[in-house]
C-alpha cells in the first residue's frame, strides 16, 4: 500500500525546485528526505493549544520572482518606518516575497570576511559553512510534520556569518516583506556567531492578508561559539490570514550569550517555540517576548532555555495583552540539566487581560535535574488595577488615555530591549495600534 | 478673579455598605486654606476619595459641587480636568511610565488638541520644581512610584500638583511618614501654591503639618460628620488637649460604647 500523501508536494516538484536554484547535492538531499518524513511525523503539539483544525500544510509554493529594489525611495511609508531614515542603509537585507530584493553590507564587515546574504546565494557561495550548521543541531529535520515540511520547502531566508573575534557594532537588520500573499513563507534564518565575535540582528515580518488564508512556516537557527555574543530582535508582524508556526533555536557554547527581544505581533493564529540550549559552562541567556492578541485569534508562545553547562544563567521574560476574544498561551520552560551546576534558571510572565471574552493563561515551568542550582519564577494572569486607572485618572487623563499608559508600561520592560531605535518605535506604533 | 468654590452638603458615603460619612458640610473657596482634623477612623480619608471619585466608595446622599457644577455626575479625570486635585496617601506604582512622560500627559490632557505644552517649556518648568522640592533630577526618569521611599512619593504628588495647578487640591495625609526636613520642603511647595485662584483643603492627623502651613479654617470630623470649625487656635488647642473636651463639650459618646449601651 502507498502511503497517502496530504501534501499537494511531490519529490518531482522538490527536486526540480532545488535544481532551479543551483542547489548542491546535500541540500537537495535534505529537501528529499524532509518531504519522505514529512507525512509519518506528528504536528507540534503545543501544550494548551489545540491546532488540529488550523492549516499548516495546503499552500501555493511555487512562487514568481519579485522585482528588486533599486532604490528605498520604491517603498512603501509603511515599510520605510522599519529603519532609521538617516541611517546609511548599510547593512539591511529586504526579502520581497520570496525573491531577494535588496542588499547591502558595510565594505569593512565585507573585508572582515562577514556574510549578510540571502539563503540561496549562501547556499551556492558558502555551501560547507552553511551545510555544517543547517537543521542539524538546533532545528531538527524530524522534529515534527512541520519542521520536516520546512525542510523539504524552504524558500527564503537570510545567512549572517562573523568571522572569529569580529565584533560587528552597527545591527544587521532583515526585512521580510511579503508584499503579495500567493505563495507560503517558508523562511530560514542562520546565524552564525564564531568564538570571540558579536553580532545584533534585527528582522521584521510584514503581510497585508487580512482576509486571504496563507501559511508561514520560520526556522531560525543562531549558533554562538565560545565567548561569542548574538543579540536578536524580532518584530513579526504577519496579517490575520497567515497561520504562523516560528521556530527559533539558540545553541550557545563556553561564555557565549544569546539574546532573544521578540515582538509577537502577529494578528492569525501563530504558534511559537523560542528555544536555546546553554551547551558551554558559563553560558548566559534572556530570552524576552511580548505580545498582543486581538480578534479571535488563537496563539501560543513557549520560551524554553535548556541549561547543560556549570555555572549558566537563564532568564525568561514573557508579556502578553489580550484583547477581544483572543486566547493565547504562554509556556515559560527553564531545564536545568543534569551537571549544570551553579546554574540559575529565572522565569517571569505576565498576561494583561483587556476584555471579558479574551483569555490568557501563563504556565511556568521549572525542571531542574541538578541540586546544587538556584530558580525562580513568577506568572500572572490579572486585569488592569482599578487603583491605577483611578490614580492616573485623577491626574485628568481620559480612561483611553490612562490604559495606554499602563499598558505601554506592562511591555516596556520587552519593547525596550529591541536593539534597533526605529525597530522599537514601529513595535510600539504596532502595539498602539492592535490595542486600539 | 476670585477662585472656584468646592461645596459639600449633606454627604453620606458607604464603603461595602458600611456608612463612613454621616452628612459632612463644607465649603472651600479659592484663597482658603482648610485643614481637616480628627482622630483615626472619623471619615478623613473618605471624604477626600469621596471628592475624587474613588471606585469603592459609594455616595448614598448629598451633593458636591464645583462652581455650581454636580461633581458626582463627572468621571474621576473630568473631575481632575473641573480643577480638582487630590493628593494621595497611597499613591499608585506605574511600572513602564516615567514620571516626566506621565506629567506631560496630565498636562496636555487639561489643553486643548494643538495646545499642548511645548517640550522645552515643560522641561524648564519640571526642572524648576524639582529644584524647589529637592528632588534629585533622575525621579522625572524614573518609574512612577516605582520603588519609590515613602518620602518620596509625598514629594511626587506635591510635584504633580505644583505642575498641574489645580483651583482646588485635597491633601490627604500629606505629612504622614515624612522626617521633618520631608515635612518643611512639602509645605514649602503647598505655601508656593497659595493664591486667590487656590482653595486646599489639608486632611491630617496631626498638628505638626500646621506649624508650617497657617490653616484660615480647621475643622474637626469625628464619626463621619464635621463637629467643630474653627480658626487656627482650634488646631492648638487640639495639640495641646486632644480630642476629649470636644466628645465632652458636644456629648460625643464612643460609637462602640454608644453601640454597647443600645
């Protein structure tokens, strides 16, 4: 018996993708035996979430390329507010679709031997460095149906490189604009920090379907060498007809440091796994995320750092304001392993509920194999304080007015942490405009 | 011009369906100065929550009006945008707001849309303020409330009232837990306030906070209504005497004894 397919995808259409784009031997391989798996793995199962009815798996794939751009003055207001309008718009990379159109690095990173360039031509240009990394240690191939799915189709993404103790100063920053929504985002982010180097990266997600049903399917995978430190910010912002699942993936080495700021502003249904392994003794990471839900959509957000290595340092921070009739769910996972010791694992999140018909649920999770640890968390799931509205409204402000603040307040601690000042604003005009 | 007028008649206020207040009279005009006086659980505090609005307390009877407009019919910040201000005893921690983006906001919302106070302006006046109040430029930066010493946050709400210039302010225990260097600094800003378009009415628990603020009237709450006023030489006296020659003098029995005798 044949195994029955739901996939509309077949190897034939894989591999004449892949040979479209030039693809080495391995990568076609990868994309073969991803869609061979695909069907026998299990979906994600989400704790709390049930996303059996969602559609993750029936999209258009296929794709035209999208024209480049030539000049920034060709965008849209819109998008122009995602970078600094005195900047040198150095540094910047804007996916189009799926089509790489616009690129830009400094000629002194070049020199130092930095890549900043999209998956495919890192794919063709830097085959063995890429090969060594992709979906092998963080993300892997047969995690579930959706991994392998990504694996099998992947169609966009972008490559950072820092070369050994390069510090790079200026962020590097993606954006990823899906200006017409006919194909499924199947993206693929690689960041690869080499010992001693540093790098901050910065990437947006942006898509106007509200109404016509497409699908994204992310994979970031960030690599931190010994004492290197990556800084990443996100601001996903995909429109409510897109299903998201986002699967970002840390693994950090001897006195490495991974930082996570993600601004979850997605108005579909999205499911999101923020996941780092503090491998090296000494390793640090925050992991940071906020999120406003609206309308009816349904979201779940897990931040997980797993600490194998001694003496590692974890802190999760999540934020979440609810609105409407949105649900969300948000897992906080500290793991301290066994022989991690002298790790601390923290943990903090926090659901701001606006509305009678939303729903919000905080569940901290704390498993530690090891005694000789310290941990803490904390989780709640509350409305705004009369109190504070009243004392704030004694001043004169309006009610609106009053929530405002309170609930600017609430993100501040995550919205902050955002590395880039224009990236940060336009959070903030997002979470003003999803909470008005 | 002569300033507004806050008038209180007849007010009974419950909180949780117990009555707190029994009928107060007052009224404050601009230029006045009113200190409220009497011993703990008289209906100090109420009457000031009462004014503003408080989400708990509930008024059963009575009216207040501001220059002859229902203060009960208005919403907490419309009372705030009519003139009033109360400073209060426990003010509320705002994590994520800084108190100079706060104050900004408090401002703008008493001007008109394209009137809003411009940012230089405001900075200089802050500054100016702060200087007065001896309070160390980095509160503006600093959350509101957040972390605050209780000195502090005194401080904080006679800043905010300064700024905001309110034609009547309620104090609700301003002196309470302050040192007296605290003490003289709060009353300095409040004495800054006075003038004819200026009415406070002080709430305190001690005579000490009159030593630096001159009352033109005192008046004494003792289970829930207003039972003596006087001028300043009332408030001496209370120092001096406490409040039993007033429970004797009006045949003010203990509200539990008087219970224990029904």
């Amino acid at each position: 018996m044949t195994v029955e397919t739901k996939l509309p995808f077949n190897q034939e259409y894989i591999q004449a993708f892949s040979k479209d784009r030039n693809e080495p031997g391995w990568m076609a391989t990868i994309r073969s035996k991803a869609l061979e798996m695909a069907d026998s793995l299990d979906m994600p199962k989400p704790d709390k979430t049930k996303i059996s009815n969602w559609n993750f798996t029936d999209f258009q794939h296929s794709y035209k390329e999208a024209a480049t751009i030539a000049s920034l003055d060709e965008l849209p207001e819109e998008l122009k507010a995602y970078f600094d309008k005195d900047a040198s718009m150095e540094n910047l990379y804007i996916q189009r679709n799926q089509t790489a159109a616009y690129n830009s690095l400094a000629q002194d990173l070049q020199d130092k031997g930095v890549i900043f360039t999209d998956i495919f031509t890192a794919i063709n240009e830097h085959s063995e460095l890429v090969e060594k990394y992709y979906m092998n240690d963080a993300v892997a191939v047969d995690q579930n149906r959706l991994t392998a799915l990504h694996a099998a189709l992947m169609n966009g993404g972008v490559f950072v490189y820092v070369p050994k103790n390069v510090q790079i100063e200026d962020p590097l920053q993606a954006i990823f604009w899906q200006e017409d929504t006919d194909s499924a985002l199947l993206n693929h982010v690689l960041v690869v920090a080499e010992e001693g180097s540093s790098v901050t990266y910065v990437e947006n997600y942006i898509s106007h379907n509200d109404t016509e049903e497409t699908v994204a399917n992310l994979v970031t995978e960030v690599f931190a060498h010994d004492n290197a430190q990556v800084a990443y910010g996100a601001v996903d912002n995909f429109a409510a007809g897109t299903t998201t699942y986002v699967n970002r993936r840390g693994v950090a080495q001897r006195d490495a440091q991974i930082n996570w700021a993600l601004g979850q502003m997605n108005d579909g249904n999205t499911i999101s796994e923020n996941i780092t392994y503090l491998l090296g003794d000494n390793s640090n990471s925050e992991a940071k995320a906020v999120s406003v839900g609206r309308g009816k959509q349904t979201q779940n957000f897990t931040s997980s750092i797993r600490q194998f290595g001694k003496q590692t340092d974890a802190y999760i921070l999540q934020r979440g304001v609810m609105k409407g009739a949105a649900t969300t769910i948000f897992n906080a996972i500290g793991k301290i392993e066994h022989g991690g010791t002298k790790s601390n694992s923290e943990q903090e999140s926090r659901v701001l509920m606006l509305s009678e018909k939303s729903r919000g649920d905080a569940n901290p999770i704390l498993l530690i194999d090891e005694d000789d640890v310290t941990a803490g968390h904390a989780a709640s799931v509350g409305r705004v304080d009369p109190l504070q509205m009243y004392y704030l409204m004694s001043r004169g402000l309006e009610q609106e007015e009053a929530e405002r603040l309170v609930i600017h307040g609430f993100l501040a601690p995550v919205v902050s942490q955002i590395p880039i000042e224009s990236v940060r604003k336009q959070l903030t005009q997002v979470i003003e405009r999803k909470v008005y | 011009m002569s300033g507004s007028v806050l008038e209180i008649k007849n007010l009974h206020v419950s909180i949780e369906d117990k009555e707190i207040l029994k009928g107060v009279d007052l009224t404050v005009k601009g230029g006045e100065f009113h200190a409220i006086m009497g011993p703990n659980g008289t209906g100090k505090s109420t009457l000031a929550s009462a004014i503003m609005g408080h989400p708990k307390y509930e008024v059963t009877e009575g009216t207040i009006t501001l220059d002859g407009e229902d203060v009960l019919e208005m919403e907490v910040d419309e009372r705030a945008r009519a003139g009033l201000f109360l400073a209060m005893q426990y003010p509320s921690e705002i994590s994520g707001v800084t108190t100079s983006d706060f104050l900004r906001s408090a401002i703008n919302a008493k001007r008109e849309e394209g009137d809003e106070i411009p940012l230089m302006k405001f900075i200089k006046e802050l500054d100016k303020d702060l200087d007065y109040l001896d309070i160390d430029q980095n509160m503006a930066t600093r959350y509101l409330n957040e972390g605050f010493s209780g000195g502090e946050k005194k401080r904080n709400e006679i800043l905010q009232l300064m700024q905001l210039k309110p034609d009547i302010a309620i104090l609700d225990e301003i002196d309470s837990g302050l040192d007296i260097d605290a003490l003289k600094v709060v009353s300095k800003g409040i004495n800054k306030m006075r003038s004819d378009n200026f009415g406070c009415l002080i709430i305190t628990h001690y005579q000490r906070l009159l030593n630096y603020i001159t009352p033109d009237f005192v008046h004494v709450m003792m289970q829930g209504r207003v039972v003596k006023s006087g001028g300043p030489e009332l408030a001496k006296r209370l120092e001096a005497e406490g409040y039993e020659w007033i429970k004797e003098e009006l045949g003010i029995e203990d509200e539990e004894t008087a219970e224990q005798n029904a």
